[in-house]
C-alpha cells in the first residue's frame, strides 16, 4: 500500500518546522553564550510572574547601580576611566563592562562596601582620590586599578585601626 500524499506532506511540513524551530533555539543559544548573557535568579522583591534578570552571574548592573547610587554617575565613570555614559548603561544592562573595567569594577564595589562600614558616602570620594599615607602617598583609585585590591583593603583597614585605636 502507497503512502498517502497528502499524510506525507504534512508529514514534512512537522520535520521542516521542528528542525526551524531546534535552529532558532540554536542560534539563540549561541548568541547567548558568544555575549556571556546566562539567567540569574529574580531580582528579590520582584513579582513571581515577573521577568527574571539576564545578564552574567556577577551582576555587572547590580554592582554599578550600588556604586552609582553611593557615588553618582560622573565620578564612577572618572574612576574607572570609562565614558560618563558608560556606568548608566551597565545599570540598565544595556551593556556589559569590558574585561579591562569588569575586575576594576568588582574590586571598586567590594572597596566602596568596605568603606561604608566606616565612613558616610560623602567621604568615600575624596578618600579614593586623595593621597593616602598608607600607601606611601598613592591615591587609592590608581592602586586599584594598577596593582589590585589588596593594598586598598590594607589600607582601609589601617584607617580602621587608626579610627579605633
């Protein structure tokens, strides 16, 4: 008994519209994984049915919000070296810092965080601009970005000892 056409057309119409569909999802996946943009849990407090938030699992709009909020906009993008219009985009996650900023920015966060332990935000500015004796006169902001987070921590904490001693 010959197959039926009409059964055989429909048939591979289903083919052809799974092997689209399984392309699509494909390339989607790919432009996803050339872009690093993984799902990241729902931002607390969101609406259950609301869309979760995209972007990499560190949060890049996450981090610069907090810093621009404590900070404002013009002086983050001064200390990162970036455009003035940069730290708004990342907020919105309409862009993602470039691997030069990304770490600068991360270690910045954690930075402004520990220093808020201490001091107001009014303060912070001028401390991560200003010559630091802990740092043999350096301006914190340029040995974050030179040599790491490390000897900032250090000093901030020698500010603490100093404050409580």
């Amino acid at each position: 008994m010959a197959p039926n056409p009409k059964t055989l057309k429909a048939a591979t119409r289903t083919v052809a519209a799974t092997k689209a569909v399984a392309a699509t999802r494909t390339v989607a996946a790919t432009k996803a994984a050339r872009h690093q943009v993984k799902p990241v849990r729902a931002t607390p407090g969101a609406s259950a049915g609301g869309p979760a938030r995209v972007g990499p699992a560190w949060q890049p709009s996450r981090r610069a919000e907090f810093l621009v909020d404590t900070l404002g906009n013009k002086l983050i993008a001064s200390l990162l070296r970036v455009a003035e219009s940069q730290p708004s985009r990342w907020r919105r996650a309409e862009e993602v810092p470039s691997p030069r900023v990304a770490p600068i920015l991360v270690d910045l966060d954690h930075i402004v965080g520990r220093l808020l332990l201490i001091w107001d935000k009014s303060v912070i500015g001028d401390w991560l601009t200003g010559a630091n004796a802990f740092l043999d006169g350096a301006r914190p902001i340029d040995v974050l970005v030179s040599r790491g987070s490390t000897e900032v921590i250090e000093a901030i904490e020698a500010e603490t000892a100093g404050a409580y001693a």
